[in-house]
C-alpha cells in the first residue's frame, strides 16, 4: 500500500439514530445529524466506502469561487442607491425578519460596519484565515439582507434580523467545496431559518488546476467532470439531509446566485444555465433583473432557467470600513431574495404554518411578478418572477 496517493474526501454520514427520534425535539435533533468528515484516502478505499450503507455520499472536492460582482464602468462606486429595497416592495411590508435566523456563506463580514449595529453576529471560519471579511463581498450580501440603515440611507431587506450566523467558507487562498459543506452543516446546527450562498463552484478552474499539473486536457476535463459529478450529488444528499427536518419544522431554506457566466450583450444565445450550487435539488436560484425603465430586463451576465430573480444592478450596500458601495451580479440579487425569505418566514409563522421552510418558497413562488419584464424575455430568463415581499 506504501507510495499509493492519498487524495482527500468528503464524506456524509448517516446519522446514527433513527429518524423516528428525530421526531422528539429540536434539541435532540441536533446531535443526531449526519455528520460530515473529511478524509485522506486511497481511491479503491473511497471505492469501498461508498458502498457502505452508512454513507450518504462521498467525494473528492473541487474548487469554489465567488460569484464575482461588477461594477458599471459609466458608474462611480458610490453611485446609486438601494432600488431593490422599493422593487420588492420591502418598503410596504409590515414585516422586519424579527426572529429569523440567517445564514450568509461567503468571505465573511466586517462586523464594526454600522449597518451590523446591534445585530448578534456570529462567525465561523472554515478557511483557516481568521474572522473578518478579505473581500467585501460577504459584507456587501450580508448588508442587503439584513443591513440597517446607514447615514439615513435604507439597504436592508429585513431590518428586523436580530441573529445572524456568518460562516466563511471563501478565502483569499483557500476556497475549496470541502469547506463549503462544513460551512452548510454548521449552519443547519446552528439551526438557520435561511441560507444565503452567492459562490459557485469552479469547474474551469478545476481544469485548469490539472492541466497546469500536465494533463492532458481532454483527461482533465474527463477528471473534473467526475469530481464535479461527486460533488453534486453529495449536495443532493445534504440537501435531503435538510428536507429531512421538516418533521420539526426546522428545515433551512437555502438560496443561492444563478451565475454571471452568460454574455447576452455579445449574443442573445449566449445564455449559461444556472451554475452549482444554485442548480442542486431544493436550491432556489436567483438571477438579476436591472432597475425598470419602465420594465425590468434581465441582465446581460444573468445566468438562464433560476427560479426567481431579483435587483441585481447597482446594488448598494455595505462594504467593509463602514462605506457604501453599488455592486452588481447574481450575488446581490441572491441577497435580496434571503431578505424577503425572511420577512415571508415571520409572516408564516405567525400564521402558525406547518413546514415553514416548504411554506416560505411556496409563497415566494406564488407571489412572484412576471408582468414587470420587457417583452422580449421569457420564463427561461426570470423563472417564476420577481420576488415579492408580503404586504
């Protein structure tokens, strides 16, 4: 066995006790989640594990990267405002989010920013690089969410989110889908009502990675494909591991960003699918509408086939050393739909709803606009609509 490679796993175990127990509370519920390990192996062990029954799934990871947002080259950084607040008439809603718990997995957030005052924020870093934001890009997501106001200036969908948990799963030189799914099963124990993930996984870069090792690139893609493949259906698994806690009302919803791969502005038939994570069973994928002139249009980098869009150009919102700044991308559409989530997650659950989670994306679904887009796209572009907060 000397000399074999040792490649590293990630593996998603059954839990030990029956699902029946998991019936009894919450709390007990928590030590009885699939736990999630990862592994140094050898490839016909990984084989060999998992055809073990008590193994959810298993894979090798793969790279992750941030959707990266964009920034108008005719607009200034502190240019815009907070459109998306009105456009998903959050500005109408008796609802603040009071109660919910939110989930952002990014690049962390810079907690001093005052649109986190008074907010419990709790951070977990699964880089190794320590708390705080190195980008801005989670600070800017996060502010969306659940930013209060800053100089008078409203950014926040859900003003009234008291709790929050902030796990870093992207750093500046670690990013790779084994931390992503710590970051996710953290959040399922720390019992988040909403997840908030605008990143994607990496497969170019995962090609790249083999073919600057000298691989032939044909192999490589062969190679990245099969890693690919792995990772989403140990998504699949941990999604179902989500659903799973519908028999305590504590399943997550989980939303992620569509992807900014698609270039219509060169050619109308240059339009990308939605990306992983946003693709995997039970994900509600989001793409980025434009401010209405008078109607919406989808934007040109928006990723085809989400499920729901939302205000993803010039976007403002917090970024770190207490500014503002105007952004664009899938990754803050992604944010305006955990807002409203969590303001439709209070409404429901004064209404005392049965599967609050199921509930929340079914009215997020049902209360989606789609007679606020130009003529000239489709389902294909906005899925079921723009979303809509209660009123």
């Amino acid at each position: 066995m000397q000399g074999k490679q040792m490649d590293k796993y990630i593996i998603l175990k059954k839990p030990l006790s029956s699902a029946s127990s998991m019936k009894r509370n919450v709390a007990e519920a928590g030590s009885e989640r699939p736990s999630l390990v990862i592994e140094r192996l050898q490839r016909h062990e990984a084989a060999e594990l998992s055809r073990d029954p008590g193994i959810l799934a298993i894979s090798r990871p793969m790279k992750i990267k941030l959707i990266r947002p964009l920034i108008s080259a005719a607009e200034p950084e502190h240019a815009g405002d907070a459109w998306g607040v009105a456009a998903v008439n959050a500005h109408l809603s008796p609802y603040t989010g009071s109660g919910v718990r939110v989930a952002v997995l990014d690049t962390g957030i810079d907690r001093t920013h005052p649109a986190f005052d008074g907010i419990a924020l709790q951070e977990q870093d699964f880089t190794g690089e320590g708390d705080g934001d190195w980008d801005g890009h989670g600070t800017h997501c996060a502010g969306t969410i659940f930013g209060r106001d800053v100089d008078g200036r409203r950014i926040g969908i859900a003003r009234g989110v008291k709790q929050a948990f902030i796990a870093k799963v992207i750093g500046k030189h670690n990013a790779n889908s084994d931390i992503l799914f710590q970051g996710m099963h953290w959040a399922l124990a720390q019992r988040a009502n909403i997840i908030s993930m605008s990143l994607g996984f990496d497969f170019p870069g995962e090609v790249e990675e083999k073919v600057n090792k000298g691989w032939p690139a044909d192999l490589a893609t062969s190679e990245a494909l099969d890693v690919f493949c792995g990772n989403l259906r140990l998504f699949d698994s941990l999604m179902g591991v989500f659903k799973s806690y519908s028999v305590f009302n504590a399943t997550p919803i989980v939303i992620a960003a569509a992807g900014n791969e698609s270039r219509r502005a060169i050619n109308n038939d240059y339009r990308i699918s939605t990306s992983l994570p946003a693709a995997a069973e039970g994900v509600l994928s989001v793409a980025a509408a434009a401010h209405p002139t008078p109607l919406h249009a989808i934007a040109d980098f928006s990723n085809s086939l989400p499920h729901l869009t939302a205000p993803g150009v010039n976007v403002l919102s917090a970024w770190p050393g207490g500014r503002l700044k105007s952004m664009g991308g899938t990754s803050m559409a992604c944010p305006h739909v955990a807002g409203v989530a969590a303001l439709w997650w209070e409404h429901l659950r004064n209404l005392r709803s049965p599967q609050l989670s199921q509930a929340v994306a079914s009215n997020l679904v049902a209360s989606a606009r789609r007679d606020c887009f130009s003529p000239e796209f489709d389902a294909s572009d906005f899925g079921h609509g723009l979303v809509s907060a209660p009123i």
